[in-house]
C-alpha cells in the first residue's frame, strides 16, 4: 500500500474518532431542550434536530474509525488532519441551524465555522426569540473552540500515538513554554484552569442578577473570547434594557476577556503564587501597554469628539464624572473585546460614539490579537515583538556591520533564526489574506473600503465586529461569505494547515 494511501487512512480514522466524541457532545444542548420545554420553540423540533445530529455524527465516525486503519500522524498528516478535522467538526455543527431553525446550509455552515474558530461572526439574527438550545450550542462551540477541538479530542481519547504533532497542528505556530512536562499533563492543567475560569464566570454573572441560561452562554463566550450572545445587541442589551447591574456585568466581561487573552502559562504561575508572571516577561508587559495605551487614545478621541475637552477649557467646568466613567467603561470594554478578539459589544463599533482615530485603531487591534497560548486570536503580541526586534536588528547591523551577527532576543533568550523566518513569513501570508479578501469583498458588494477590509480582519483576525453592517452581513454576497469561512479557519489554524490542503506533495 502506498504511503500516501496510508496517510488518508490514518487521517479519516482519527476524524472518524473526532466525530464519536462530537457525536456524544450533541447529546448536551438536549438538557437545554428538557428544561426551556416549550418556551421560544424548544420542544419536539429542536430536540430531534439534536438527536439527528448526534447519531449522524457518531454514525459516520464509528464507520471511519473501523473502516480506515489506525497509524501513527507526522508533521504533515497531523496538520492535514487538523485542517480536516475543523472542517468536518463545522460540516456537522452546522446541522442543528438546518433542522431546528430552517437555516440554509451554507449560512448554518458559517456560523459552525464562525462559532467553532471562536470568531463570533454572525448571519442569524432574531436571537433573543431564538429557541434556548440552539443558543446554547452556538456558545457551547466557541467555549470548545476557545481551546481547541484537538485539545479536547486529546484529552478525552488520551491517544499518545502522534498526540504532540496533533497538538502543535492545532495551536499557536511559535515557541511557547508549558505550565507542566508532558503533554497530557499540560493539557490537563489547560483545561482544569479553563473550567474554573468558566464556571466563575458563571457564578458572577448570576449573582449580579444576569439570568442563568444568558450567564452559562455568556461565560462561555467571553473566557473562550468567543463573542456569541444571546441577543442581537450583545452585552448592550442590559444597559438598554435597564438592568440594575449593566455596569457591573461589563466590567466583569471585561475582566474574563482579558483573562481568556492571557498566557495560560500565566494563569498557572499566578495560581501557584508566582505572581511575578504578571509582569516579568516581554509579552504580558506589551499586553498590558496596549491596553492603556488604545484605551486612553480612544478615551480622548471621544471627549474630543463629544466636545468636552473644549467645554472644559472654554468654561472651565469640570468633567462629568458619570459621563466619563461612560466613556471609560465603554471604551476600554471596546479595546478588550477587540485586542483579545472575543467580538462583545456595547455599542456598534461603526456608531458615531466612536471617533474616526478610534475606528482605525480598532484595525490594527485586530490584527495585534492577544498573547501566545491564550484563547484569543490575531497574529499575537509575541510575534509582533519578535518583528519589532528584527526590524531593530536589521538597522543595528547597518550601523555596525552587514556581516555583524546579531540575534533577536527576548527576554534575554536568542529567538532561533528558523522561528524568527516562521514568523516573518506568517506575516506575509497573514497580510496577502487580509488584502485578497478585502479585494473580493469590495468587488462582490457596494461597501466601501473601511468596510470591505474590516470584514476580512475581523475574518482572519477572529475577532466577529465589523465595519460591515450586521443586516448587510446578513445578506452579503455568498463568494464574500466563502471567502470568510476561509479565513476564519486560516486564522485560527495559523494559516499553515490550510495550505497544506492545497499541496499535492503533503497527501503523498
């Protein structure tokens, strides 16, 4: 048998045991169903929708696991298996949109994709009469997306055949340390940590009177920065709805954002009372940098805008406090959800609230994205660092000597050449992506350019807010949603196993 045939065989027999697990996961939402029995259309159709789903999905993964035999995964096959994997995991998720809601399939199949690569780009829209279950498994996938499908499969199945390069497929392309040795003792403390996270979130969220089901989903999303909620006007649905907690409950999103777009390897040395990780590497004191830096420029973008730095100087009366915690509170929820990539709003980032500086600041937040070994997406604060010092190495060696040799560094550590090159060409295959869909965007619709380029950001950026209208999303050409699957699933996958689809070579 030839060795590409053997690859294919190995592939779709780790795909086949992908959909098993996927296949039991579908039975959750079923618990949703039970309870909301009954009420905004849960009953008979959602919960056969479910069931239909479930058995298809285990079906066809006990026939691939039994029908293609078990080989150990290289580099390549792992990336190809993940890239498939995704595919497969989105092909599936899709399914409950189609029975349970009459979605299309290409629409249901974008916000699969949309909810597993934890982008929150929506085309549905009536969520707060949306029936219970179907929320609930929009959130569910990003929470199981938050970290990855892979990740998950790993830790359930505990297959130590391949289990590293599988690993290395589906996370972040760049040298990261671990919290533990062993991968499976890794993955263990990852996921440990990730749940604490999620059900605390819950626990808040309830207790400052955020209903149940919308703190279990919207725990869900914002530690997975995910972006999914249950109403068409996401977070703002509380303020404009006159709850007693709004700003209690934006401030706790804010803080679990920024818990889900931090370094686990963070998490863990905070936990075990390292507290130095929160400020003694290059990455977690750039993330905090941006942070204060965006939202105090956006801060003063919107004062200026709304006229009160000029009421300020002209009468010289004071700042109204509650207007300004306003504006700080909804700026810096802004910059979180955009830096991390979980895609919550306050507000619409198109709306007038926001000053025209601000609205290019947000581009260049979606391609920043979060930490290395966070949940967020983007092309990471680490990366960008590393094309920071290789700039700087470069003019160093022109002052000096072409033929100085001269390392990136960081954190007192030579970056190795070979991952400073990875990083230099993600770069530019990140940037061809945001210009190609861009273009595709602007060719197939009427929008400008601001919105034709936010759109493919956001898309490979996996951030979901756009300059894109949400009811012209809705109804946006079908090559531009294509092009937005694709860079969804580019973008979290880190581009290089979606290529691989394309090489001829790597199926060999």
């Amino acid at each position: 048998m030839r060795n590409g045939f053997r690859r294919i065989n190995c592939i779709l027999h780790f795909i086949g045991g992908l959909l098993e697990i996927l296949g039991l996961v579908l039975f959750f939402p079923l618990i949703v169903v039970s309870i909301y029995w009954g009420q905004k259309g849960d009953g008979w159709i959602t919960a056969t929708a479910f069931v239909v789903t479930a058995m298809i999905s285990f079906s066809l993964g006990l026939v691939l696991r039994n029908k293609f035999e078990f080989e150990k995964l290289d580099t390549t096959g792992s990336m190809l298996m993940c890239a498939l994997g995704w595919i497969f995991a989105s092909a599936v998720g899709a399914l409950p949109f189609v029975i349970a809601i009459g979605s299309n399939y290409f629409d249901a199949y974008f916000e699969a994709m949309s909810g597993f690569t934890t982008t929150g780009f929506t085309v549905f829209s009536g969520l707060d009469n949306m029936p219970r279950s179907i929320l609930f498994w929009r959130a569910l996938m990003q929470w199981l997306g938050g970290i990855g499908i892979l990740s998950f499969f790993l830790m359930i199945t505990y297959r130590p055949s391949g289990a590293h390069y599988m690993f290395g497929a589906e996370s972040h392309k760049i040298s990261s340390a671990r919290p533990a040795p062993g991968l499976f003792h890794t993955l263990r403390i990852v996921w440990a940590i990730y749940t604490m996270f999620t059900v605390f979130a819950m626990v808040v969220l309830a207790i400052e009177k955020m209903p149940v089901f919308d703190a279990v989903c919207h725990a869900f999303t914002a530690v997975s920065t995910a972006g999914f909620s249950t109403h068409d006007s996401s977070i703002g649905f509380y303020h404009s709805t006159g709850h007693p907690n709004y700003r209690l409950i934006e401030y706790t999103i804010i803080f679990f954002m920024m818990l889900g777009g931090i370094n686990f390897l963070v998490h863990y040395r905070v936990l075990t009372r390292d507290f130095k990780a929160l400020w003694d590497n290059t990455e977690i004191r750039c993330f905090w940098r941006l942070i204060a830096g965006f939202t105090a420029v956006i801060i003063i973008d919107r004062l200026y805008k709304s006229g009160a730095f000029g009421a300020l100087f002209r009468e010289s009366t004071p700042i109204d406090l509650g207007e300004f915690e306003q504006t700080f509170r909804h700026s810096l929820f802004q910059v979180m959800s955009i830096l991390t990539t979980t895609g919550f709003a306050t507000r619409d980032i198109s709306s007038d609230f926001f000053g025209a500086m601000s609205k290019q600041l947000f581009l260049a937040m979606m391609v920043v994205g979060g930490c290395v070994g966070s949940t967020s997406g983007g092309f990471k604060i680490l990366r960008i660092v590393i094309l920071n010092r290789l700039i700087y190495r470069e003019l160093l060696k022109l002052r000096i000597s072409g033929r100085a040799s001269i390392g990136v560094v960081i954190d007192k550590k030579i970056v190795p050449e070979d991952e400073v090159g990875r990083v230099a060409a993600l770069f530019f295959t990140w940037m061809v992506l945001l210009l190609a869909g861009g273009a595709v965007t602007a060719i197939c619709t009427n929008l400008g350019p601001l919105e034709s380029f936010s759109g493919m950001f956001s898309a490979v950026g996996n951030i979901g807010p756009c300059y894109i209208p949400s009811a012209d999303m809705i109804k946006i050409h079908p090559v531009v949603k294509l092009t937005y699957i694709f860079g969804m699933l580019a973008g979290r996958l880190e581009i290089l196993p979606i290529l691989l689809l394309f090489s001829r070579k790597a199926w060999r």
